[in-house]
C-alpha cells in the first residue's frame, strides 16, 4: 500500500517533534531529572549526596533550609530557596542532604532538577508536576544569565507574577555563586547605559527577589577546613595521626590556593585512597 505524502510529512514532523513521555507515577524513586525534546521526567536510582551530618561550618543554613524543607514536606507553607556565595561550600550538597533527611522522616518529598538550559520549559514541567498529589522539591543548580540571557524571565514568572504561577505542591530551590544570578559588572554597565538606570537594574535583579529565602555561603577558614577532613574521617573510620592529617591537609589546600568543603572532599577522596579505604 502507497504511503500519502501527507501522511509521510506527519510521520517526519512526528519524529522531529515526537510527543511528551506519560508523567511517571512518581513511586520508583526519590529522584527524578527533566529532560526535553521530548518532555520527561528520568528516575535517578542512586542520588549523589553527603549525609547532612557531614556538612561542616553551614550549621545556620543547613538548619534554617532543613526547617524550611520539613515545612514544605508535611504540606505547610514554605518558601522558595536562593543559597548563593563561594565555590564548593556545599550549596548543592545540603539541598540533596536536606531532602534525604525529610525522605529518612518517612515524609512524601520528590526532588526534581531542572537544567539552566531547559529553564524556557519550565512551565510545562509544573503543568505536569501540579497535576500530582505529591510533593515537589525543583533544584535548579548553578545558576547566572548572561546580559542578552531571557531565560531568567521564564523562572520569574513562575516564581511570582505569572497567571498560573507555582503549583501548591511544588518549592523551588536553587544555587548561585552570584547573590543576584547576575554578574557585578553585568548590572554596573546596566546602570551606566541605561536610559532609566534603576529600572534597567531592577528589572535584572527583580528574579532573586522572588525567592523568600536567602543564604549565603562564604570561604571557610582554616579550622573549619580541618574540621570537614576530620568528620569525613570519623564517618569513614579513617584513624590517623592528627598532626599528620593536619600536615598534609595544609599542604593539599596550599597546592590548590582554596579552602572550601569541595577541596576537603578532595583531599580526604586521595587520602582514603593512599590508605586502601573504599568511599
């Protein structure tokens, strides 16, 4: 039987569009990641976290996030969460840590992560995720926008402002290592260039305003550093001369000129390593 031409450009039009993936049923695991083209929501079978209790030196954010989760979890009122601040102080680490904690409580939390770039489809995925009775924790990690960047528009909308706005069932957080998602200079020159200088900038800034809940993460110092390789010591079982582990844990942060939870990671990654320990 010959084939239609019409019927052969749906066929291609359907394989250059194929339609959204059915939503899951939300019960195979914690985790799931969102994918376009086409629209789907991935299970992550083992997320990648550290325990809450290993995070040193970010007692006030990790309670005030974990309060604010728990809230969230057990159908409270919450707020939409910013951590912003330095490089590799666990900003991530505590929102997958804080979800595994509300999960240990026997608490309905799903946590979902949205890519910078898929941001623009940001509404379709709380369309799919408002038509559940499940609750929601949407992690957008690592995010900054550009001067001719518009993706920023998408997420203000649904954070506050738009029609349809944010689902009941759904909490958005996300990290920065920029307080206002943008670069310094980036909002210096809007100000410069400007017809209207402050509501050039207001409009640029307007996004992390939105969110209700800041915190913020700075470089740790020394003994905090310390502090981190000798928690992940304890909760591995790693004995160790201290002033050894103090010798060699100056020295690899010396070599890497940071100090961060990342770099201590790092270290203690070689260290259990040289000593045949298996993380």
């Amino acid at each position: 039987m010959t084939t239609k031409p019409l019927d052969r450009i749906a066929d291609a039009l359907d394989r250059l569009t194929p339609p959204p993936a059915p939503a899951p049923s939300f019960t195979e695991a914690e985790a799931y990641v969102w994918h376009t083209a086409p629209d789907r929501l991935d299970p992550v079978r083992r997320v990648n976290r550290v325990p809450l209790d290993q995070l040193v030196g970010i007692d006030r954010s990790r309670d005030t996030l974990l309060a604010n989760t728990l809230q969230f979890a057990r159908g409270h009122a919450a707020n939409n969460a910013l951590l912003w601040g330095a490089r590799g102080m666990g900003k991530s680490s505590l929102v997958k840590a804080v979800h595994a904690e509300a999960v240990a409580r026997g608490l309905p939390l799903v946590l979902v992560e949205i890519s910078r770039d898929d941001l623009d489809s940001v509404g379709r995925l709380l369309a799919l995720l408002g038509e559940s009775d499940r609750r929601f924790l949407l992690f957008a990690d690592d995010l900054s926008f550009s001067h001719d960047d518009a993706q920023y528009k998408s997420l203000k909308a649904v954070l506050d402002g738009g029609l349809a706005g944010r689902p009941p069932n759904v909490v958005l957080y996300a990290t920065s290592n920029r307080r206002h998602l943008m670069p310094r200079d980036m909002i210096d020159n809007e100000r410069a260039s400007a017809i209207h200088p402050g509501e050039a900038v207001e409009e640029k800034v307007s996004l992390s305003d939105r969110f209700g809940l800041w915190l913020g993460f700075h470089p740790c110092g020394q003994d905090e550093f310390l502090a981190m390789i000798d928690g992940y010591c304890g909760a591995y079982g790693l004995s160790i001369d201290p002033e050894t582990l103090r010798a060699e844990a100056i020295e690899w942060q010396a070599t890497r000129g940071a100090r961060s939870g990342r770099v201590a990671w790092q270290f203690f990654t070689d260290l259990a390593g040289r000593h045949g320990l298996a993380l």
